[in-house]
C-alpha cells in the first residue's frame, strides 16, 4: 500500500493501540484474582467485631477486595473493618453483642494459576506492541519505493 492511505491507516492502528492500553490495564488486572469463600463461627461476648481467619490471602490487601460478608443472626449488619496479612484475618464489625453466628465472607484472592499469573502484567504491554508494530510496518510500508 503506497501513499497517504498507508500511512493515515497505521497512524490509525497506533491510535487504536494507544487508546486500547488503558483498558487492557484494566482488564488484565482481574485476570490475577479469583474469588474465595470462608465460613467461620464467630462468638461476640462483650464486643461488636469478631474475627475472621481467611481460607487465603485478600487480594493486595484491599478490604475493596471482600464482595460480601452474611451471618447467619438476622439482628447483625457484617462489614469489614480491617484485614492482617500476617495471619489473614479480616476483623468484621457491625455484629451483635453477645451472640453466636456462622458468618460467610466472599472476597478476592490472587489467582492460583502460574502460567496466566507470570504473564498478567506483561500482557498489556505485548498487545501495545504488536499494534505499535503492525501500524508502524503500515507506514513504513507506505512510505518506503
């Protein structure tokens, strides 16, 4: 393809490489979480929080990261309050006093697969490459006798 149409095509191509890169960061990144699910019985004497020990870790240790937590006592309003990494406890507030209740949490952990884990970050990259590379061999194409 000679002329100004190759090279406004991969001028395009680049564009749409540029643009794509902030989604694909987006995107990729919930390839490196799954979801987990833990159920404890918790016992609150004299206190409105309890905790909960994690089946695996919160994923970057973001309590953004915990989608739901239920109870089994219809008188409690479960949220999180803080997370420990060193023994992964999420401490759960909003629980009724002196009461004994089973309580599910749904949270996010990092995937536990190694090969889409290894290449979760470079992904976007390697895209962003390839749309570089295909709009600037367009041009080049182009331009070149």
């Amino acid at each position: 393809m000679h002329g100004k149409g190759g090279v406004a095509l991969g001028a395009i191509v680049i564009l749409v490489g540029i643009i794509m890169f902030g989604t694909l960061l987006t995107a990729v990144d919930s390839w490196a979480y799954a979801a987990a699910t833990t159920t404890r019985t918790i016992v609150t004497t004299g206190a409105t929080s309890g905790d909960v020990v994690l089946g695996s870790e919160l994923y970057d240790e973001n309590l953004d990261n915990v989608s739901a937590i239920t109870s089994t006592l219809i008188t409690d309003n479960p949220a999180p309050d803080s997370y420990s990494s060193v023994n992964t406890t999420l401490t759960v507030g909003g629980l009724t006093d002196d009461s004994t209740r089973a309580v599910t949490v749904t949270y996010l952990t990092a995937r536990e697969d190694s090969l889409l884990s290894t290449f979760q970050p470079f992904l976007p990259f390697l895209i962003g490459l390839m749309f570089l590379a295909a709009g600037g061999g367009l041009i080049w194409s182009s331009v070149r006798r």
